[in-house]
C-alpha cells in the first residue's frame, strides 16, 4: 500500500489528527509540533497524545513526519537564535517521546554568510547536543532548495553534517521533490542519476521520508514555491515515477502542496490509483479478486468518517 498523507493542522489536537487523516485515506500525516512561525506552543494532553499512539497502531499507520518550525535556525549568525533553536528542537524531541518511532523533520539551517562549513560545524554541534541515547524519534535533515545562504542544498552538504553526527544511525534524510529539482536534480529527466548519485553520497539507508510537492518553479530556480501535483514543472508523470520507484515506493510520503483538506483527499486518491492501478475501480468489485488489505483500509477509513461525524463537536 501506498504511504502517503498531508500536513495536518494541530489545532484540534493530537487523535484528532489521526481521525482527519483517516478521513482523506490518508495512513500518515505531517504536523507542525507548534505554531511554525513562532515557537510558542500549549502544553499537549498526554491522554491526547496516548490517544493517537493507540490509533496509529489499530490502523497500521506508515511513521508520521513531525515538522520543527521553519523558522528555527541552527546555524544562525546570531547566539540567542541558534540558542532558541536548539531549545525548540530538544523540547519538541522529549515531546515526542510519547509517539515512539515516528519522524522528526527539519530544515538544517541558513548560515547568514558565515560560510557553508561553518553553518555545517554549528548544525551538527548542535544535533549533537539535541540527541540523546534515550530518545526515540529519529530526526530528518531535510533537502533544501539552496535559497539564500540555507545549507542542505546538496547531498554533499547534508553527508558533511551527517559525517559529523555521533549518534549518526538516529538521524536520516527528508527528501522533498520540490526542493531538489528546484535546487538542481533533474528528477523529471533523470531520475534514476540522482538517486545514483544519493546513494553514492548520502546512502539510500539515510532516506527514510519524501515530501511529495510540485514546484512553482523550473529546475536549479532556488526558489522553494511548492505547487500541487501535477500542476507544476515536475508534473505528475515524474511524480509518479517517483512514488512507484523500487527504492522509494515503500516510503511514507507527504503532501505539501497548496491545498485545503479536500485538495489533499484529491490528491491522495489519485495517486494511490496510480500506485495501485486496478484497486479503486468501481462496481463489479464485490465479485473480483479484489485486494483485501485495499478494502480493509477503504472500510476503515469509512467507519472513521462515520465516527467523526457523531462524536465531533469542534
Ligand atoms: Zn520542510
Ligand atoms: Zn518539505
């Protein structure tokens, strides 16, 4: 089955999360741990937060990608920023102590013309710090569009940070579409090239997540404007190609694109019918040799939008 899902709003709290992503079809989902613009965020309800433990696992949930805020920076010209950051990012990681085995994602940094090995020294020094032996999420380095002074623009880049790590095997690779074609990787022409080329710099072991957005934008732009699948310069086809690949396809994938929830739902289920081609079609499946794990998660996210609907009040 195909792992994908959207960012989700946190506003409503944890289970609810996992009911609005059971909703759209979704079997994993993306959130911002708080505001992303600013830190601040209410203490969460540990039964809240049991709550979705228990959900992800009855309905067999793909690893959720927790976001930091995108305004956090590491690497930051500045000591009460990097300080901050850091902060947040130890914060948020004890947090999520209490959802075992899901993702922490977060773009490395902006170095603010310090240089790039210098962001890349403060990035991992500060990961180093933030990781514990006793935490149990693993944290994502996401690829970055190469905007402005960001380090995370190459493979090379997040390697070095990577390199640098001492608790390396608890941190891996988001790998967001828009962001690495926007940065320079012809995904659309090439694919099979870059993932080479991953494989040979990062290792395909470290990439455990993939946010799955168009780009506003033509290749190499450095510009970072996602835009909804299919309507971009990826296009669908190379989108496809990437959720079917051998070596990606049994990962969670995130939409970020432009949409509200139904555009999300839109979206998940045509790219599921292209994952599974055959799965969704209509009529005569009462009788066809139809996929049992495909009408089991049809069935159960029908009986969650059934709950929703008597048991929402908010
Ligand atoms: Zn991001
Ligand atoms: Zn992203």
């Amino acid at each position: 089955m195909l792992n994908i899902g959207c960012h989700l709003s946190i506003s409503g709290g944890y289970a609810k999360m996992g009911q609005t992503a059971a909703k759209i079809n979704a079997n994993t989902f993306a959130f911002f741990t708080r505001n992303p613009r600013g830190g601040s965020r209410s203490v969460p309800d540990p039964a809240d937060m049991e709550a979705l433990r228990l959900f992800l696992i009855e309905k067999a949930f793909a690893p959720l990608v927790a976001h930091a805020p995108y305004t956090l920076n590491l690497c930051s010209d500045k000591e009460n920023i990097r300080e901050y950051a850091e902060q947040v990012m130890t914060e948020d990681l004890r947090l999520l102590d209490a959802l075992p085995g899901n993702y922490y994602n977060f773009h490395p940094g902006c170095h603010m013309r310090q240089g790039t090995e210098a962001g890349i020294r403060m990035i991992s020094d500060a990961l180093n710090r933030i990781m514990q032996p006793e935490r149990k999420t693993v944290m994502l380095l996401e690829t970055m569009a190469g905007k402005g002074s960001e380090v995370g623009g190459t493979f090379e880049e997040l390697r070095a940070i990577l390199n640098r790590l001492e608790l390396e095997d608890r941190f891996g690779v988001c790998l967001d579409t828009c962001h690495i074609f926007d940065a320079g990787y012809d995904i659309v022409g090439h694919l099979e090239d870059v993932l080479d080329e991953f494989e040979r710099v990062i290792g395909m072991d470290k990439l455990l997540a993939i946010h799955l957005n168009d780009s506003k934008n033509p290749i190499g732009s450095h510009k970072d404007r996602h835009e909804k699948i299919g309507k971009g310069e990826i296009g669908l086809d190379a989108l496809a190609a990437v959720i079917t690949h051998p070596s990606l396809r049994k990962l969670p994938f995130i939409l970020e694109t432009p949409n509200e929830l139904d555009g999300y739902a839109e979206e998940i289920a045509l790219l599921r019918r292209i994952y599974e081609p055959g799965r969704h079609q209509p009529a005569s499946a009462s009788g066809s040799p139809a996929d049992p794990a495909a009408h089991l998660a049809e069935h159960d996210a029908g009986d969650e939008s059934h709950r929703q609907t008597g048991g929402d009040r908010q």
